[in-house]
C-alpha cells in the first residue's frame, strides 16, 4: 500500500508535464512518445499493462490544436480575399468618379461654348478666341482641353517645401522649382503749405499697392509677374521671363525696369533713401519697357554691365513707334575684395539709351514729388511746374544718359548723380522739329545713428527691432537713419521760345530739397518722415489767382514689404 501510495504520488505531477509538453509539441509527441511517458507500473497489480487514459488525453489535444490551425488557415485566406475585393472596389469607384468629373467638365464646357455662340454678336466678344479648335492636349472627338486628369499632364509628382522670410516661398526639395509671393503697400500722408493750392492736394494716399510672383522653372528659367495698383487703375508691372545660364551672362525679355539711370536701375524703390526717387528720374526716365536685355556681372562682381533693346514710349505697355531704344549700363566697383575697407564699396559707372520717336510725348506735364512719369495719372498730390501744350508731339531723335557714383561704408551712403540728354519736339502736323536739351543732377547723403552698417541699397535688418520677428531678438528703438538730398531738373528754354509751353505760366527748372529720417521698425517695416521744399526759377501758376516761387509739403508714408 505505500508502494502504491508512492507511485500515485508520482503519476500527478507527471501527468502534468505530459499535457503542457502536448500542446507545445504536437508533432514531436506524434512521432515519437517521450520515454517518460511509458506505461506506468502498478507493483501490487502483477504483470505490466499500457495505460489507455493517458494516450487517449495526448490524441484528443493533438487533434483539437490541428483543428485550431485549420481555422486560422481559413481566417487567413478569408481576409485575404476580403483585402482583393476591397482594393477592386475602390479601384472601380475611382474610375467612375473620375469619369463623373470629366463629364461633369465637359458639359460645363459645352454649355459655355454655346451661350459664347449665342452671344457672339455682343461687341464685348467680338475678339473672342473661340473654344473649339487646335488646343494643346485635347481630347479626341470634341477638341477641349482636358483639365481634370492632371495625371495626363504631369506623371510624376515632386515634393514640395513651404518658408516664410522674406515672402512665402514653395520650392520643391531639390529647388528646381520654385514661386515666391511677395507683397508691398505703401500708405502715405501728403501735407502742402498752401491748403487751398491747385492742383496739388493735400490728404491720404496709396502710392503703391503691388503683389510679385516670382520663382525658377528648372534652374536656369526664372520668371516674374507683378500686379500694381496706381491711382485709379490696376495694371501689369512686371512680366518676364530670365535666362541664368550664368552669373556673368544672363537675358531677360518681357517688361521690366531699363538698364537706365543708377537710382532707377540699381535701387529698388524699398530701399531708397528717400521717399521717391530724383527730379530727373521720375520725370524724364524710361521705367519699364517692353524689350530684352542680356546682363550680369564680370571679374568676381567688380563690374556690373547690362544691354538691351525696347520699346520707345516711357513706361509703356506697347509700342507707339516703329523704332526701338537702345540702352547701356554699367557700374564698376573697382576696389572689391581688395582688403581696403574704406574704398571697396565705391561705385562709379554711367548708363546712356538713345532712340528715335514719333509719339504723344511723356510725360506732358513735369512735376515734383512725382513717383514715375504716366501719361494717364501725372498725381493729383504733386506740384507741376511745366506743362506742354495739347498740340506738341515727341518727334526725331532722343538721348538720355549719366554718370553716377556711390560711396558705402559702415553707416553711411553718399549716392550722386549728373544725368544729361535732349529730345526733338514739334507741334501736330508739322514736319520740322525742335530740339530740346535737358540736364540734372542729384546728391543724397544718409547715415544710420543706431549703428547699422550697409554695402549697398538693400533691405535692412535692424540691431535692436522695434517690433522683432524672433522672441530671440532684442527689442529697442529700430534703425533710425538720417538723411538728406538735393536734386535739380533744368529743361531747355526752347520749350518757350518754339511755343511748346506757356512762359508766363511755368517756369523750366525746379530744385528740391528734402530733409528727413528713416525708421525702420524690423526688416519689413518702414516709415518716412520728410520734409519737401521746392524752389522754381521762375514763378508757376498752381493755386487760384495767383503765381508761387515755392512750394512746400510735409511727407509722411508707411511701407510694408515682404
């Protein structure tokens, strides 16, 4: 009995094993039993027999695992067709809205085609392109353009990252692309001595309000288009295409800024010194033309050079005339990068256009504290000292040019200028011209008392902003700069003596002088606080019943650009 006892004592713990040994070996107990698993012998029971219990209990746990992994089996290939009918169905859902969406398009497209063709006696579309037609990549059968499977149009996709500073700017991440989005608004105060003066009025005004979309095709293609709102009209700025095959040799074609005149070519209206540019520039410059220019820079950016052919018609859209102006530019800084601190930013250059014209001339009227000549807006807040008669046309041969010099360093600009040139004029009808000179000069001087230092005319980050664009930034008053200019037109007497103006009324030069400071509150706000006085060498008529040798105009304006 306590052999018996003993071996019963035993059987329990190795039933035990043998049943965890079943479930994580199945096949190895199938092969072949354990040894310790052989027939157990009871002593007191004589001669030795299987015991039937245990291996029963080892059959029925291996088949209930084979069972289990036939159901997982099952489960697996289940969800696997699931998954394939899945993707079949979205697959097809898409090809049917796709298809929605392109006869949804077409239809739209079809209906505009046939209320143009109902219209098409209205005057508004009389030079109306019609739909149908030989467009780019069009569908066959109805001859539209396809705009709904951008995947026809472009098979590849091209990551893309998003910046701010300055601008927004979305390039993709090996920059090959790229557009940048950059806004100016300036917000001015004009205040003139005289209150109740004649044309010149006193008040709030916008000057410029402009949007610039700019960026690069490929490396080598960059492009701008630019929107401005002048006064009383929205019109296209810029619009060109530039071809960078190099630093030193580059060409641009569309509308843009001319190669003329270095405070016109060489500083962008954000950085200049002053509130608008010089007497001579803003009434006699070309602007922006319509041309092409090949330009860059030469023995490590010492000389900067620039050629093209335009337009004629000072800030034009269009030709007036059959013939086109020719302009040079440069502007060498022959001590760059020469370890002589105080001469490496000195600049010295000149810049010449020369054409022939048969146009309205512009501008007709002449005037101080103008932004740029415009035949259509000449500004209702400026002064005109000399104004053309209805009948005169710019007429024969035209020169325009200057010799120009600027000096940069540490925190002062010193920026001077003598422009020269002549135009032919005649009155309507008449075949003989009259030649009328013109010269000019200006020299400002600027100088930034909180310690900022500049190499050229370029956008300014304070030390100490007064409003910082980083919580790492030291907030202080701004940049503040100091500065002061004197400019002069002189135009010929001819204007006079050939009856192209009224001498009595107007006279043929003007000087202004302006005093006044910069404030620049972080790299993309600034205000200017001037003072404008003009002298005329003779008196001119600009307010009721009366002559004026002066005029004088407090000049208050806000810019935002990024």
């Amino acid at each position: 009995m306590r052999m018996g006892s003993m071996q019963a004592g035993f059987r329990g713990p190795i039933l035990r094993w043998m049943c965890v040994l079943a479930v994580f070996c199945p096949r190895a107990w199938a092969q072949a039993p354990p040894p310790f698993l052989a027939p157990v012998v009871r002593l007191s029971d004589g001669p030795v027999a299987p015991v039937q219990a245990e291996s029963s209990f080892a059959t029925g746990v291996e088949e209930r695992l084979r069972a289990a992994e036939d159901a997982n089996r099952t489960l697996t290939e289940r969800l696997d067709q699931l998954r394939r009918e899945h993707r079949d169905e979205t697959s097809q859902l898409e090809r049917r809205l796709d298809e929605l969406s392109r006869h949804l398009t077409d239809r739209q497209l079809n209906a505009s085609r046939d209320r143009v063709t109902d219209d098409e006696s209205t005057p508004d579309d009389a030079g109306a392109t019609p739909i149908d037609g030989d467009a780019p990549e069009a569908v066959p059968g109805d001859g539209v353009p396809d705009y709904v499977d951008l995947d026809a149009i472009s098979p590849y996709a091209i990551p893309q990252q998003a910046i701010f500073g300055p601008g927004f700017q979305f390039q993709s991440v090996d920059k090959a692309f790229s557009l940048q989005i950059h806004y100016e608004s300036q917000i001015e105060a004009r205040i003139w001595s005289e209150p109740d003066q004649l044309p010149a009025n006193s008040g709030f005004f916008l000057p410029r309000q402009r949007i610039f979309f700019n960026g690069n095709i490929s490396p080598p293609v960059e492009y701008e288009v630019a929107i401005n709102r002048g006064v009383n009209n929205i019109n296209l700025l810029n619009a060109f295409l530039n071809f960078r095959f190099d630093d030193r040799f580059q060409v641009r074609v569309g509308r843009f800024v001319t190669p003329l005149l270095y405070d016109q070519f060489a500083i962008s209206n954000y950085w200049m010194p002053t509130p608008e540019r010089s007497l001579f520039t803003t009434n006699l410059g070309l602007n922006r033309q319509i041309g092409a220019m090949v330009w860059g820079d030469l023995f490590d950016k010492r000389l900067d050079y620039a050629a093209g052919v335009f337009n004629g018609s000072r800030n034009s859209f269009e030709s007036l005339t059959n013939d086109l102006d020719c302009l040079g530019y440069l502007n060498a800084r022959p001590f760059q990068n020469t370890g002589l601190p105080r001469a490496q930013d000195w600049n010295v250059g000149a810049s010449v256009a020369f054409g022939r014209q048969d146009q309205t001339p512009v501008p007709t009227s002449f005037r101080v504290g103008a932004g740029s000549p415009d035949a259509n807006v000449p500004g209702v807040a400026t002064v005109p000292f000399l104004v053309l008669d209805r009948t005169v046309t710019e007429q024969g041969d035209r020169l325009i040019g200057s010799v120009h010099t600027a000096y940069y360093y540490r925190s002062l600009s010193l920026i001077g200028e003598w422009q020269f040139g002549y135009a032919d004029y005649a009155h309507s009808g008449q075949s003989s011209a009259q030649r009328v000179p013109f010269s000019g000069f200006y020299a400002t001087a600027g100088y930034f008392l909180t310690g900022e230092q500049i190499q050229r005319r370029t956008r300014l980050t304070p030390l100490r902003p007064l409003v910082p664009l980083s919580k790492d930034d030291e907030r202080g008053p701004g940049a503040w700069e100091a500065v002061a200019r004197v400019s002069q037109l002189r135009l010929g007497d001819e204007f006079f003596t050939a009856g192209f103006a009224d001498p009595t009324r107007w006279s043929s030069t003007a000087v202004t002088t302006e005093l006044g400071a910069n404030w620049y509150w972080n790299d993309y706000l600034k205000f200017y606080l001037f003072r404008l006085h003009a002298d005329f060498a003779d008196p001119v008529q600009y307010r009721p019943g009366g002559l004026q040798n002066s005029a004088d105009m407090f000049w208050l304006r806000g810019q935002l650009y990024f």
